[in-house]
C-alpha cells in the first residue's frame, strides 16, 4: 500500500547508480513520445533530489532557528548533492 498523495508521483530512484539512471531515461523518452504523439495535453518530467542515508552533503542544508534548535531542509535538496531522486510527471501549464 503505497503512503504517497501525489497522483503525479512516479518512483524513487537511485541517482548515483546507472540502473537508477536507465529508468529515468526510460520515463524521459515515454513522455517525449507521448508528447509527440497528443494534441492537447503536454506532460513534464520533474526530478526533485533526496539526501539518502548518511548523505555527506546534509551540513549545506543544515541551520540553526531563532529559538536554537536544529533545522534541516529536508524538501530542497539540489540533485548534485542528492542521491536518490523522486520523480514526478505533471501536465504542462
């Protein structure tokens, strides 16, 4: 049973490695057929990067608040410093 709400959401995959890398190439190249091929609607490919476990790159997006307590930025993490990524398809605006 799968926790996600986004209706656009695709998978998870491991940026770092080839397979992982295959398979958003795989996404990539069926939304550009698909776009091809549709009249009215136009989709997107979004990646948005994820930190992983014991990501070395975490401290960029560590800070500390007004009260002193210690806030990461979980949700905006660059895909240079990510090691997994979610992808998502949206319909094009």
């Amino acid at each position: 049973m799968s926790t996600r709400t986004s209706k656009n959401y695709i998978g998870t995959y491991n940026y770092e490695d080839a397979g992982g890398m295959l398979e958003i190439e795989k996404i990539r190249d069926t939304v550009k057929v698909i776009n091809r091929a549709s009249n009215d609607k136009k989709y997107r490919v979004v990646l948005k990067g994820r930190f992983g476990e014991n990501n070395p790159n975490i401290d960029k997006y560590t800070h500390w608040t007004q009260f002193g307590e210690k806030y990461v930025d979980w949700m905006n993490c660059r895909l240079e410093d990510a090691q997994r990524v979610d992808v998502y398809v949206y319909v094009r605006a």
